[in-house]
C-alpha cells in the first residue's frame, strides 16, 4: 500500500511486484467490502548486471490497483493470487484504516490504461502546463520530456499535511541523465524530504516513456489561496543515440549509457497548482491544542511500577498516526499535582510504509518523581485538529498502577514547617586531660632503693622510650578518632567547593556537586528522604532549608529532564552565596 491510513473517498494505491519472471497473472477486480478496487495497469522494468563476462537481466512487472475507501474503518486486504509458471502463490494480507469523514475524490494517482501492450496509456498535460524553454523547440521538447505534478486535495487546513507526487516523462528512445533532485518550493507552505525516486515505464500516446517518481508532501502555513509553482529537474537528453531498454543507478547512466551525439539540456517542468487553504476553526479549540493537525491515537506505558522514594518513573507516552508531527508538543500530563515531572525527550520513528515521514510514531519520555505516595501515574492528553472530521479531538491515555514512595515538596514544606527556635547556645566545656605519667617520684614514706647515677640514666632512658611509644599509639588513636574523620570530611567539602567556583564547569556536574556538598555536611548517605529528614532536623533557618532544598530539585531536574540544566553566571553565584550561609549555619 502507497500508505497505510487514508480518509473516505481518498485513493491508495496498491502495487504488487513481482521479479524474476514474465507473464504474470493477477484477478482483475478485487471484492472487498466497503471498498472500490479496481486494476488500473502494469509496468515493466528490466535490471542489466555484467557477471562472470557476461550480462545478467533480471525482470520485474509491477501490477497496480487503485483503492478508494467508501466508508471509515479498518479494512483487510486479502491475499491476492499471483499466477505465473504454472504455479500460484498468494501476497499477504494487509490493513488500511480509513478516518472518519468525507474525502476530496481526486483522479487516480495512476492513469486507467488504454492499450493492450501491457503498459499505461495517458494524455501528457495541456501545453500550458510545461512551459517552453525556447519557441523552436517546444514542441520537440514536450514529446521528449513533460512533468506531471498530482495532489489529491485542492482544499486543505493550515498545518495539514498532503502528500505530493511528482513526475517526470522522458522518452525511452533517448537516453537521459538526472544530475540532481528536483526543485521544489514556495512561500506559504513548507516541503518535507523527497522520497527515493521510483522508477517505471508507461506508454502515453502511443509512445514508451521512462517515469521517475518522486514523493512528498506539504504543509500549507498561512490562510488563503495558495500558489504552487512548478516542480523543476534538469536533465541530459542525448538525440538521438537510442538506450538499452533496461536502466540502472539513478545519477549517474539512469535510463541507459551515454553514447556520442547531441547531449541537450532540459529543464522538466510540471504544471502548477492552485490550493484553498482554511484557517483552523476558533470554536470549540481546547486550551491545550498546540497546533497538531491529522489522525491520531495515544497510549501510555511506565517503569518500573515500583519506586522508592525520590526516585524517578518512565512515563512513557507513544502518539501514532499521521500529520504534521514536527509541529506537535508533548501531551499535557493530568492529575499530576502529586508528582514532580520534567521536560520530556522526543523521538519519532516513520511508517515502513511511507517513505516521506508525516505516517509513524512519536514517543514522549517523561521523568516523574512521586511527592507524596502514589498509586497511579498521571493521565497523558493530547488535543488536535482533525481535517476529515473538520473538528479538535482529544484523545487520553489510561491512569498507570504503580506503587511509588513520596518526597515532601520543598515548597509545601517550607510553607507547613514553623519557625524553628534558635537552639541555646552551646556552653563551652573544658576538657582536661589526665597525666598518663605520675608527676610526683618523691617518696611519701620509704627511702628509695638507690641512688646510684647509672640506675637513675637507666630508668630515664626506659620513661623516654614508653613516653615516645605511648604518644605514637596516641596519635594513630587520634587519627582515626571520630574527630578526624570529620576534619577528612571537612576538607573533601571544600575541594567541592572550589571545583564548583570553576566557571568551565558543566551545569549538570555543578548541580551534582551542590547536591553532593549538602549531603556531606548532613552526613547523609545521599537516599532523598535521609537527606530530607536531616536537612528538616539540622540548625539551618528556614530560609536556607528552602534554598537548598530548591538547590536539590534542580539537581534532580538536572538528571531526569532531557532538556539538561541551564545555568547562567548570575544563577551559579547565587547557589554559591547560598551553600555558604548553609555552611556556617551548619556546625562542624
């Protein structure tokens, strides 16, 4: 299928290949209710290999039915039988969903054949529609190449995407190059990117020719009658050396090799078109409409459906279908006032199926942290603007169970949380410390053992040994004392310090390092509800309890939004000024 989704009354084409063979048979006519399915022709194309000194061909026939939807709803196509060599075997099935509301019948996208060689017999456009390039050799020019511009809608909405097709016709007796991709542009509507060029041959008015076809599509910006000009290709044209019938690599040697002669520069112009374009409606536009127009659908999926407190869920929101996805903003999050969520990362993935870009999914990934215990995620909604019904729908995910332990809001704290009375002032304590050595050798009620010089010099030495040991042992005490743990812990908070005065320093890591400062001075163990006990519990005023708490949840915005921290210099230096009050309000 050209694509998957389409409206009532606006064709698809179906195309069935098959390669490696000729004389394939297909049914005519295809009975699918609620749909009109009718064959509308075939094309051929030949692929040439040089292998092993000599030349490979490999065919491939193209048969084509032109599906026009006449009610909404989702449709199968059943397989359809292909006979060739004696043998038949059956395409797979495939689905179309057709929207609501009444499409623009438009003509096929493939013109009805009218011969019977086996290939699509059309009338190229009028004259007017390929301007002249010189008045001697219009009309040579118009039998050797002519364009061919289709868009199904010419009524549309700002915002709606329309698929475009262009072709360009060069007869198959005169090889031609295509340097380049077409041009293709104006004001008040925007382009999206070419597809591949897909390649056929077609008979039109008795005469073969080689059709490239490029897709797009166009989103119109403004109100109002819109202009589309020509869509223009330059080309090679060599006259009048005659190609191989088959062609390959589409820049360079496209419909055959070429040979001596006359090479002619051609610039392929199709006709212009001629669009109404009307605004979107202003009544009934919900509040949280910002600009998605199509067909669309939404679900909602999270993980992990546990989560302790402060830690963050994936609230993941996937939004399929087609329209203009480059314009649609995340979905608004509802019943969320319990939850802490950040800016979501985007990611859009197209259709296999269409090979412009405006037929796929795009994926929303919110963080979300729970304030207070939570049961449920919040609601995803999103509300667009759909040109078949001609009205704004909203569409809502389903409420997630989950199972996710609150933070308490820094704000809500703060404003619930009285003043805290000024603790007493600490009174100062003298420590005395104990002589581990006597001070007084006299003796009380003996007479000593000896009075000799070399007892007294060896009692001496052996006190000095024991006093230098003990004071050693003493020191390595003190050193893995608490007391020098803190002064460790002390110092390692004011190499953090001093890194985050570094102006080269990322908004992210800085944020982390703030948030690491105010853990080691709590000596926390950094889990969000021991810092915020701690914090809540500790001599701080309340002025600097919300600072720091502000400072902890720009951190974790840091983390979990995909937009990353944003910091100016302005922003840093108050941060800063704010970790220092905390610092000396907190005792070491």
């Amino acid at each position: 299928l050209s694509q998957e989704y389409s409206g009532v009354g606006q064709p698809v084409r179906l195309n069935i290949s098959v390669t490696g063979g000729r004389g394939a048979q297909i049914p005519q006519q295809l009975n699918i209710d609620g749909i009109d399915a009718r064959f509308i022709g075939k094309s051929e194309q030949m692929q040439w290999q040089m292998k092993g000194g000599g030349v490979n061909s490999t065919a491939t026939s193209t048969f084509s039915y032109l599906i026009v939807p006449l009610r909404p709803g989702d449709f199968t196509i059943p397989p359809i039988p292909v006979t060739i060599g004696g043998k038949t075997v059956k395409t797979v099935p495939l689905t179309l969903h057709v929207m609501g509301g009444q499409g623009v019948p438009v003509r096929p996208a493939i013109p009805v054949p009218k011969s019977q060689t086996g290939r699509q017999s059309v009338s190229p456009p009028s004259s007017a529609q390929t301007p002249p390039r010189s008045q001697g050799s219009q009309s040579e020019e118009r039998k050797i190449t002519f364009g061919d511009l289709i868009i199904p809608k010419k009524t549309l909405y700002v915002g709606e995407v329309v698929p475009v097709e262009l072709r360009f016709y060069f007869d198959a007796s005169y090889p031609a190059r295509l340097p380049d991709r077409p041009i293709f542009a104006g004001e008040g509507f925007t382009v999206m990117p070419f597809s591949k060029p897909n390649e056929k041959q077609q008979e039109v008015d008795g005469r073969v020719y080689n059709v490239v076809i490029f897709q797009t599509a166009i989103s119109a910006a403004k109100a109002g009658t819109l202009e589309v000009a020509p869509a223009t290709i330059e080309s090679q044209v060599q006259v009048p050396s005659r190609s191989p019938s088959g062609f390959d690599d589409f820049f360079g040697g496209f419909f055959g090799n070429m040979m001596s002669g006359d090479i002619r520069q051609i610039t392929v112009r199709t006709q212009s078109a001629k669009l109404e374009v009307k605004p979107l409606p202003k009544d009934g536009r919900p509040e949280d409409f910002s600009g998605a127009v199509g067909q669309f659908s939404l679900q909602a999926t999270a993980a992990p459906k546990q989560a302790a407190a402060g830690d963050p869920i994936s609230f993941n929101v996937a939004v399929s279908g087609r329209g203009n996805f480059d314009a649609m903003a995340p979905p608004v999050l509802l019943n969320a006032e319990g939850w802490r969520s950040y800016p979501p990362g985007e990611k859009f993935e197209a259709s296999p199926s269409d090979p412009v870009g405006f037929i796929g999914e795009k994926r929303f990934e919110f963080m979300i942290v729970a304030r207070e215990d939570q049961a449920k995620t919040p609601v995803a909604q999103l509300s667009f603007f759909d040109p078949s019904l001609e009205k704004y729908v909203t569409i809502k995910s389903t409420a997630i169970e989950v199972t996710a332990k609150g933070t308490a809001d820094p704000a809500a704290v703060a404003a619930a949380t009285p003043a805290a009375q000024p603790a007493p002032a600490a009174s100062p304590v003298a420590i005395q410390q104990e002589s581990l050595l006597a001070s007084d050798f006299s003796p009380a009620s003996f007479t000593p053992f000896a009075h000799g010089r070399s007892f007294l010099v060896a009692n001496g030495a052996l006190a000095v040994v024991w006093s230098v040991a003990l004071m050693f042992g003493l020191g390595r005490a003190a050193a893995a004392s608490s007391l020098a743990k803190k002064s460790a812990a002390r110092r390692e908070s004011r190499k953090l310090f001093r890194r985050m005065q570094d102006p080269d320093c990322a908004p992210e890591q800085f944020l982390d390092m703030a948030g690491e400062f105010i853990c080691d001075r709590l000596k926390s163990n950094g889990a969000p509800s021991d810092v915020s006990e701690l914090l809540e519990n500790s001599r701080a005023s309340d002025e600097t309890k919300l600072a720091m708490r502000t400072v902890l949840s720009r951190r974790d915005e840091g983390r979990y939004s995909a937009n990353g921290a944003k910091l100016d210099a302005a922003e840093r230096k108050q941060i800063l000024d704010q970790l220092k009050t905390f610092d000396h309000e907190i005792p070491n």
